[in-house]
C-alpha cells in the first residue's frame, strides 16, 4: 500500500513539474563539465531553442558521437610548403592573395563583380586639389580600380563626385604615398592587377589616357615606366622630358659626369617616383625595397633598376602619352631636409646589405659602393 501511494504521488509531483517547466535549459544546470562540456550545450542550446529536454539531450548525443567520429579518423594535416601560419591546413582551402574588389552584402558571390578591373590606380590626395584629381580620375576606364590616399583625412567631402562612390578610401593623416604603398599595397594584396599606378595629386593629365598608355607599356614590353614629362621649370632629369619623335624611350643624354655608364640612372634604367607605373611583377621586387621609416621614397627612383632585367631595356618613358607636373609646393624646409637625409640612408642601407651579402658568399666586396651619381639631383 505505501509502494502504491509513493508511486502516485511521484507520479503527481512529476507532472506537476513538466507543466510548470516545459523546457529547461540544460546549459544552466549545475552538472560536471567533463560530463556536458559548455560548448557543446551552448551549441545544442542553441540549435534547438523551445525543444523538450529530452530532445535536446539527444541532439548533443549525436553530436558527441560525429565529432568522435571525425577526430578518430582525419589524418593530421601539416604542410611546411604552406603560408607560414597555414601550415595546419589543406591547400585548396588557402587564400594566399586577396584583391581590392568591393563586394555586395547580398546575393550570390560569383556575381558580385560584373568587371573585374585589371589595373590600380592610386592619388595620394588632399580636398585642395579635388578638381586636379577629377580631372585625372576621368582619363581611366572601367578598368581601372580608383584608390585614394587622404592625407588630410577628408574622406567624406569627396561624395560629391559620383565616382569618388566606386573609389576605395584610405584615410591616415599627414603621411606620404610611400607610406600607404607599404601598408596597404602588399604584393599579394595587389596581384590581381597587371599594372599599379602610384601617382602625386598634382599632375595635368590633358594630354594623357590610360587605355593608351597601357597599350604602349605592353607593345614595348615596359616593366617600370612613367608618362613624359612635358618641359617647365619643374623638370629635373633629362630622361623624363617628353620627346616629339617616338612613343617611348628607355636612354637619354645628361649633363656631363652625371653618368658614370649609359645603361646606368639617371641616363638610362631611370624614372621619377611621382607618376610610376609598374607591372604586377615588379611591383613584387619593389614594394619590398621600400623601407617602413623611409616615407619620402627619396632614392627609390636610382634603385628601381634593381627589380628588371635588363632594366636599361624593361624601364622607360612613354612619350605619346605625356602629362604636366604642375609643382604645387608641399615641402617646407624640415621637410626638405628629412628628404635628403632619407636618401643618404637608404644609399647607406642598400649598400651595406649588398654589401653583407657578398661577404657571405666569400665575394670581394671593395669595389662595391654607393651610386655618387644620385648626389646630383638639383635642389
């Protein structure tokens, strides 16, 4: 009799609680964590919102026995020719480059991008020179991807031009277009385009077009080149003064003992570092050249032959397609002054790793020195 009446009132007890609390959340019970690891209840949890208990117990049963099936028998990937870093993963799962493409929020990938722009142009700008910069940005296609480099931090203002909406904004206040090239045009970022502009704001671009220019740069097999630059008072260097008679040149005479051989800068192998141009390759051997603490860039036009061979044939000047440096003055005396301190590093700097380099090799390394050459340049 008194197993009858203890059973009916458990019997009662249990109903009673089964109406009072249809769902209870396994994660807040107080049981060992050995027994119920906190992942795997979040995860049931989760998944099975508003289901009995008992549903939801039996749900991370079958979760507990998949992933003992999975870690039992996968095989233990390591794979030391992987991406430093990736080496745990299967290699059709890596992404060892990525791409400047803006993407939709919705819909399917594969077609997010009806064009996919072969070129990079980037403008190291600021809002003072918006109408010059309009100007340029209007002289290329569809093709080419629109970056700008806001040294002044005006990103928004430039809303104005339709598009300045299609363009990608890079905002960092008071830096030098080198120093955005370093950061944020990483070779493997990068690679998706043929050819990388890195251009100043302050350039007359009437006489210039970009789907032209890149078809002399490939008929004439340039790897580093630049537009010509038409004569004024701000033309420094022979070898980018836009000639009359042919559509690209590569050697140049300059004034006397500025050039210690014909092959070699500013004669030939030579341009300037305010309208470059250079292809995905040598983009590749350049960027790494570029020191992080050296912004100016001052120096990296004398080394740029370095990244081609033969560079006295691979770097050149395109002379039908030419602009204007209009010079807008920007560097006050300090600034001048850090300039040329920079080149003499950088000089200082890539003659002593080559130089540590021969060494290595048990080459003589006395005849190696600095290009006195690049110490010419006009104030």
């Amino acid at each position: 009799m008194k197993l009858m009446i203890t059973t009916f009132v458990g019997v009662a007890v249990g109903f009673f609680l089964g109406i009072c609390f249809p769902a209870i959340s396994i994660s807040k019970m107080n049981l060992p964590s050995s027994l119920f690891p906190t992942s795997d209840l979040n995860y049931v949890e989760d998944k099975y919102t508003g289901i009995s208990t008992q549903a939801l117990l039996n749900a991370w049963s079958t979760l507990q026995t998949n992933r003992g099936f999975y870690s039992q028998n996968n095989t233990k990937i390591w794979i030391p020719t992987n991406p430093r870093g990736a080496e745990r993963l299967a290699p059709g799962i890596i992404e060892s480059q990525s791409d400047l493409y803006p993407r939709r929020l919705w819909g399917s990938p594969d077609k997010d991008l009806p064009i996919r722009p072969k070129y990079l142009v980037t403008f190291t700008v600021g809002f003072d020179l918006k109408q010059n910069i309009d100007a340029a940005v209007k002289k290329f296609s569809e093709n080419f991807t629109i970056m700008l480099f806001h040294y002044d931090g005006r990103t928004s203002d430039w809303e104005e031009f339709e598009w300045s909406k299609r363009a990608i904004h890079v905002s960092a206040r008071k830096q030098t277009k080198w120093w955005y090239a370093k950061r944020f045009l990483h070779p493997d970022i990068v690679a998706s385009y043929d050819y990388i502009f890195i251009w100043d704001e302050d350039l007359g671009v009437e006489n210039f077009n970009g789907e032209e220019y890149i078809k002399l740069v490939r008929k004439h097999g340039l790897e580093i080149s630049q537009p010509g630059l038409e004569p004024n008072g701000w033309l420094t260097w022979q070898m980018t003064k836009r000639r009359n008679d042919t559509e690209v040149h590569t050697q140049t005479e300059e004034r006397e003992g500025w050039c210690a051989e014909t092959h070699e800068p500013p004669c030939a192998a030579f341009v300037e570092i305010m309208a470059t141009v250079f292809s995905r390759e040598a983009w590749r051997c350049v960027w790494y050249m570029i020191q992080n603490d050296l912004v100016h860039g001052w120096g990296l036009d004398f080394a740029l032959r370095k990244c081609v061979e033969p560079a006295h044939e691979k770097i050149g000047v395109v002379d039908a397609q030419w602009i204007v440096h209009q010079g807008v003055p920007s560097l006050g005396n300090q600034v001048r002054e850090r300039c040329k301190n920079e080149w003499e590093m950088f000089k200082d700097r890539m003659t002593s790793a080559e130089k540590a380099y021969l060494e290595a090799l048990g080459v003589d390394s006395t005849t190696l020195k600095k290009d006195e050459n690049q110490s010419k340049v006009m104030d």
